[in-house]
C-alpha cells in the first residue's frame, strides 16, 4: 500500500512540474486534478477548478472557475474510450478568447472500464478566417469551438440563441439587432411563426438598458380591444413613471398583424401624447407597412412604428447555418442532461437541409431534442430523426422528374463560371489563392477567365 501510495505521488510531482498545462477528470467529468500551468494559464486557482464538473455546451457560466472548466470540455466520444485531439479555450484577463490543441486520453481499469481521462493541453492557436471552417463540413468539434467563439464576441450585445449563424442575412440582422439596441426607437421584428421573433424583441429591449430591473409589458395583440388595450397601458405607465428619468419603458407588442382596428387606434392616440415616452418594440408575422398599404393595417400607426424594420429569414433559405443551429440546440439539451453528446452524423445534417422546415428554428429545437433523448452513441444519428420526419422527407411514391434536355457545353461553362466566380469572391480577387482552391495554375485560371469573359 505504502508503494502505491509513493508511486501515485511520485506520478502526481511529475505532472505537476510540467510546463504544458495538464489536467485529468475522472469518470463523471469532474476535474479531480490540474497542474499549476493549467491553472495559471485558466487563471483560476486549484481550490476553484478542482471540483468542477466540465459539460459540452458553450452557454456563459456564472463564475470563472465554471467557464474554465466549459471550455477544457472534451468531446464526448472521449468517454467512449476513444483517445483525439482537440481544441480548448478560455476566456483571457483581457476578454480574448485563447485557443490551444489538447490530447485527451481515456484511463482504462484493468477491467477495461473508463475510470477518468487524461489531458494534456499543447500549443496555442489564433482564429483564422470567418468563424465557420471553409474547408469541408465542419466536425462536431469546430462547430462546438466556433459556437463558443461567436457566444463570446456577441453576448455582450445580446443573447445569440435564435441569431447563431454566418450566412449573409444573419451578419445583416445581427447589425440591425445592435443598433437597435443602442438606440431607444420604436423597432418591428418581422419573422415567421418558430422564428424566434419574440425572443430578438426582448433581446433588443434588455440590451438598451444597463438598469437591472427594466420595465417592460408584453401584450399579446389578439387578446386586447381598443378600451382594454388604453387601460392596461395607462396602468403600465403611471407603476413605472418614478423610473422614466433613468429609463424609456417598453411595450412589447406581440403579433401585432392581429391587433384590433379599435386597439390601433387606442395604441396610436396614446403614442401621440406628450406625457407618453414610450418605446414599442413589435413582432409580425407580415410587414405592417405593406398591410396598411393594402388598407389592413393602419397607416399613420405602421408608420409610427416602423422606424427601425428587422426582417428575420426563415431557416429554409439559410440552410449554411442549419449546422450550427443544431449544434447550439444540442449543447442545450448538455446543459440540462447528464448525459453528453458531441454533435450530429454528416449524413443526419444532410437529412436536416433536406427538409422545409414549416415551423422554422423552434421545429429544429423541438427535433433535436427528440432526437437527442433516443440516441444511443455520442452523436445524434439518421435512424435517431423522429419517424415523422422521416416522412416528411422521403419523395412522394411514384413522383417522377421530367426529364429536360440539356445543351452540355452551355451548361458546364455556367458550372465554371459560379465556380470561379464564387472562388474569387471568397479569394477576395486574389488569383494566385483562388488557383490553389480549385486545383489549377494562375495561368490556366488567367485564360479560364478570358475565355469566358468573366472580367
């Protein structure tokens, strides 16, 4: 006993002279055991970081030693027993987020079941390029890295959970959000039904005050006449006047494309008055300018409130951020399971993009939590998807495509064309990198263009 217990000493003095950061967890993701240059380079003490239990999902945590532990998480196929690489961060002194490869190796009893893991942290990384990998599908494991990245540069702005994303609308709606944010105008969200147009609203609303108690009142717009509408405002404003000098109160005005013709009214009149410094804060599932242009709305209140317009895509037309999404609704489900999962199969994704997604971004939630509760590996599968999506998916029997002929040389200059010119979109008109992308000298690229006249 007195031999095992020098060895384990001896083995503990070792890694804890390392100069790598080093640190082990046993087998329910606690870390039981972290070197001085773990600790020093998580800038947590020992005390602190010991204890904590490491879960994969990249949602802020509520003091240092937890976000430490969050971002030292290895991917769950780790306890599975198998030994990878991967990336670990933390948040530096400074607000960066530093980036570092880590080997993770499962610890095996002599029985062959796992009694912890093993981690040694190497050298650091700086983040290249857009958030989301440009070279092939993103692994479980980027997309977990590159959530807690764009978690981190945005959620000093405002919750991210409904505008994760890197396609070209949400980098548009993410700015429109922000400045929304930093001013106190009225604002009309404008999104589908799933879209999470009430969550953006209220993240608006939050992000405009630094006060903690921040008076806002959302009303649901069908359920309010002109008279009770009047009566609940004035209500909300003579309990909250007392903190107008420090802050514009709100009005969150849900579904407001259901709002009563006597409630537009009523909302108007009392918009108009002196004493009535308040913002609205709108969601729509249509654009209230273009109903009241087909005299469904009313004019001067669409106007009114229409200062500041947020048109929220739907999922089906930004399928590139359908991964990241998925990713981030997993992590959720991390955050309130015991079990932990990495992310989804390649071939799930693709099932996933095939789909039209009527019910937008909250049917994606919904589905990954089904699908997550039945799988049975460290990654949601094809065979996890409900049945009913299945469904959905699959071709209509007997659906045939007609066939439509095809001028081929015409058609592969048109591939050619996108191709190059997506290419060198993506070079930023360098030639010489657009070359090596698509597998061809500068100077074949050179007489590619010429020859079809793309400049």
């Amino acid at each position: 006993m007195a031999r095992k217990r020098s060895t384990a000493n001896a083995l503990k003095q070792l890694l804890s002279s390392s100069s790598l950061p080093v640190f082990v967890l046993d087998d329910q993701r606690r870390i039981v055991f972290a070197n001085e240059a773990c600790c020093r380079w998580v800038d947590v003490v020992e005390e602190d970081l010991v204890g904590q239990r490491c879960d994969y999902h990249s949602a802020p945590r509520s003091t240092a030693a937890e976000d430490a532990a969050s971002g030292l998480c290895p991917p769950p196929e780790v306890f599975t027993g198998v030994r990878m690489a991967a990336e670990v961060s933390h948040r530096s002194t400074t607000g960066r987020l530093e980036r570092r490869v880590a080997e993770f190796i499962p610890l095996q009893s002599t029985g062959g079941e796992l009694s912890g893991v093993l981690v040694v942290v190497e050298a650091s990384l700086s983040w290249q390029g857009s958030l989301q990998p440009t070279t092939g599908e993103p692994t479980p494991s980027e997309l977990h890295q590159t959530l807690r990245k764009l978690r981190h540069e945005l959620g000093q702005y405002f919750r991210v959970d409904h505008l994760v994303g890197e396609s070209e609308e949400l980098h548009r709606v993410r700015a429109q959000v922000r400045l929304a944010s930093d001013s106190k105008t009225h604002v009309v969200v404008i999104g589908n039904h799933g879209s999470g147009s009430e969550t953006v609203a209220r993240a608006i609303h939050y992000a405009s005050s630094t006060e903690e108690q921040v008076p806002v009142l959302p009303l649901a717009s069908e359920l309010f006449d002109g008279e009770l509408l009047r009566s609940t405002i004035t209500a909300f404003m003579s309990r909250e006047r007392a903190k107008w000098e420090a802050m514009v109160p709100s009005i969150l005005l849900l579904n407001a494309d259901l709002l009563a013709t006597d409630a537009q009214q009523e909302l108007l009149e009392l918009l108009h008055l002196p004493q009535c410094n308040l913002r609205v804060i709108t969601t729509t599932r249509q654009c209230l300018l273009k109903l009241a242009a087909r005299d469904e709305f009313s004019h001067d209140l669409a106007f009114r409130l229409s200062s500041l317009v947020i048109e929220l895509p739907p999922l089906v037309s930004r399928i590139r951020d359908l991964p990241l999404l998925a990713q981030q609704f997993l992590e959720e489900v991390n955050r309130q399971e015991g079990r932990q999962l990495s992310g989804l199969s390649p071939e799930a994704i693709d099932c996933l993009a095939a789909y039209p997604w009527p019910g937008d971004i909250a049917e994606l939630r919904d589905l990954i939590q089904e699908a997550a509760a039945v799988a049975e590996g460290p990654q949601i599968k094809v065979a996890d998807l409900p049945f009913v999506f299945h469904q959905a998916i699959q071709p209509t029997k007997g659906e045939v495509n007609a066939f439509k002929p095809v001028e081929m040389d015409q058609f592969l200059s048109q591939v050619e064309s996108r191709l190059i010119r997506e290419t060198l979109t993506a070079s930023k008109g360098n030639k010489a990198q657009a070359a090596r992308w698509l597998g061809m000298s500068r100077a074949r690229l050179l007489r590619r263009i010429q020859y079809l006249e793309l400049e």
